[in-house]
C-alpha cells in the first residue's frame, strides 16, 4: 500500500523529525494521516492510487486555503499565515497548475470538441474540461472559464 507521493512524503517526514523543523513535521504528519484515513475509510480498507493520494492532499490544500482567507476575514493574520505557509508546503506534492493561458486553451478546446453553445452543455464542458486537466486545474477557475466561454 505505498505509492511514490505517499513514500516521498513518508521520507520527508523522517528527513524534517531528524532536523527538529516542528512544522514541517506536523504538516507531514496530518497530510499522512489524511491518506492513511482515506485508505481505512468506508467498510473495507482499500489501497489507494497515485491519483487518490494526490486527491487527498489536493483536498489538504483546498482546507487549508479555506481556513487561511477565514482567519483572514476575522482579523487573525498570524493564523492566516500558517494556513498559506502549510497549503504551500503540501503544494510541493501537487503536480503543477496549469496557467490561466493554458486553462483558457483547454476550455476552448473542450468547448470546440464537444460541440458545446449554451449554459445547458456545463455540465459536460465541465466533466470533459476536469477529466482532461486532472489536478492541474483548480475548479472554481475552470468554472468561471467555462461559464465565460459559454456565455460568450
């Protein structure tokens, strides 16, 4: 039950405890135990792809920038920034993001391929759109591009 991500990850973790960095280390430890309970989670422990383990920190990610524009609103500034600093550290795992240029050719693409005119081909602009960018898109991005793309 290893996976590349999830053994680098292990590694690091090994690599920032024997270097006392105590919050490097507490952000492998919670992004590991974020996978290990993706993997128990359910009725049956399964084993998880490259690509599930890379979901789940995806969804780290995605927690942490939520929680970080939170503390933001409030007036905490301090948590705030361990927020961004934790979401950034877990990014290191992520494959890179496309840049709004590539999501935009990807969009028209899409769009062109499938023949989409209307709000009412969202759906599959969206489905196709996702499947093809993998987690290299972030989801509110691809949206509002193809929102824009369909309305246009």
């Amino acid at each position: 039950m290893s996976t590349p991500t999830l053994d680098r990850l292990t590694a690091d973790l090994t690599t920032a405890m024997k270097a006392r960095d105590t919050e490097r280390t507490s952000v492998l430890r919670q992004v590991i135990g974020a996978v290990r309970a993706e993997e128990k989670a359910g009725p049956a422990v399964k084993e998880l792809t490259e690509d599930d383990v890379l979901a789940v920190l995806n969804r780290e990610v995605k927690k942490r920038r939520e929680s970080a524009q939170i503390y933001t609103d409030a007036g905490a500034a301090d948590r705030a920034a361990t927020e961004t600093a934790e979401a950034d550290a877990i990014e290191t795992y992520l494959p890179a993001r496309l840049s709004d240029d590539e999501l935009a050719a990807l969009v028209a693409a899409v769009v062109a391929d499938l023949g989409a005119s209307s709000m009412k081909d969202m759906g599959a602009v969206m489905k196709e759109a996702t499947s093809r960018a993998g987690l290299a898109a972030d989801g509110k991005k691809l949206s509002a591009l193809v929102r824009t793309a369909l309305t246009a």
